[in-house]
C-alpha cells in the first residue's frame, strides 16, 4: 500500500516508524539484560502482535522460541468485554518456561488480565508482557506490563499491525483513523 492511497483516511501519525524502530531496540535490550542465561517464549497475540513480534524478536541477541495464540473477546459493545475465547491456542508446553506475551496495543486490559491468568495456571515459570502501545483505561485494570512502549490517548489507533475491518495492518506508522472512516460502514 502506498502512503498516498492511505494518507486522506488518517487523521495524524501518532507514532512513526522511526521512533517504533529506536523503542523496539531499546525494549530488545532490556529484554536481553532481564532475560541474560534463562529460555525465552515469546507468545504473540494473533493478529495485531505480528509486526511488533517481527521487529522486536530481530533486535534481541536471545535465541528465542516463539509461538502464537488468537483470542477474541466478546461482548456486547465495541469494548473488550473480558470473556475472552481462545481461538488458537498455543502449541507449546509453558510449564516451568518464562514466557514475553507480545501485544500490539492494551486498551481496557481486559484481554490481558485474562490472558496472565490462563498462562499463570498452565505452571509458567514467570510471565511478563511487552506492549507496543498503551492506552490511558489500562490504568483501571490491574495489569503488570513490564515492558511498555508508548502512552497514547484513547484515540482509535490503525497500522503498524493494527486493523479497522482487517485494512490498515500494513501501514508503517500508528496513527489515528479519520472520522469519516468509521462513518462510512
Ligand atoms: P483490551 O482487552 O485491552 O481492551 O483490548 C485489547 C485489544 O483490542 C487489542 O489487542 C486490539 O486488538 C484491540 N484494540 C484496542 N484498542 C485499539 C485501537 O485503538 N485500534 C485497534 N485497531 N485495535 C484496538
Ligand atoms: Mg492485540
Ligand atoms: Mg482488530
């Protein structure tokens, strides 16, 4: 997709490539430094995670493992409602590993807060969690995100993984949908 094609249905940029790039290796080496001498899992949240999954793994010096699991979370608003239903589960064993769930983006923290649970009763010898984003409600659910890469205000955010209907995952940079976007469906 080119910038051009895209540019009319956005609002503004919030976060760029650059700066996605320059917190990604900062986070890496941290996650390196915690990490040092332990196996690492990194679990990432079909779908939103996979750019986030692809550019954070690439600037960790660990050999890690990886796996996936899809979740959806119904409810009878657009919000996340916390009843989440697991619609692809892991394929590894996580008892006794220590896990990095890797996520796009928490909003409510619902999602997550269910997420550390299930985790937490399979035997993870620890799990921690690495969200590109973060959006202001997170602070009303008791979530321990280790490691954060940017506060953003409570805007609809797409790309850089992150989708409205399934468009706007391919967009290099976060930024935040046009009105008329959403008024249109
Ligand atoms: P939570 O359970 O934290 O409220 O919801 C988390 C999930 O909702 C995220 O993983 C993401 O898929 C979706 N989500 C929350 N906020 C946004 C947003 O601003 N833009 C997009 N595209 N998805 C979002
Ligand atoms: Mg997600
Ligand atoms: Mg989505």
């Amino acid at each position: 997709m080119h910038a051009s094609e895209i540019e009319s249905d956005l609002t503004k940029v919030l976060v760029t490539e650059e700066q996605i790039d320059a917190k990604l290796e900062e986070l890496g080496r941290t996650i390196d430094t915690d990490y040092a001498g332990k196996d690492l899992l990194l679990v990432g949240v079909l779908k939103g995670a996979v750019m986030v999954m692809a550019d954070l793994s690439r600037h960790l010096g660990h050999n890690v493992e990886m796996d996936w699991m899809a979740v959806s979370s119904y409810g009878a608003s657009t919000k996340s409602s916390g009843v989440v239903q697991i619609r692809k589960d892991l394929d590894t064993d996580i008892a006794g590993r220590h896990v990095l769930i890797v996520e796009d983006i928490i909003d409510s923290g619902l999602t997550l807060s269910w997420l550390l649970d299930n985790f937490a009763s399979r035997g993870a010898a620890s799990v921690e969690v690495c969200a590109l984003l973060r959006k202001p409600d997170a602070a009303k659910v008791t979530i321990d995100c280790k490691y954060v890469g940017f506060d953003i205000p409570s805007d609809f955010v797409v790309g850089y993984g992150l989708d409205f209907a399934e468009r706007y995952r391919n967009l290099r940079d976060v930024a935040v949908l046009a009105p008329h976007i959403y008024s249109e469906e």
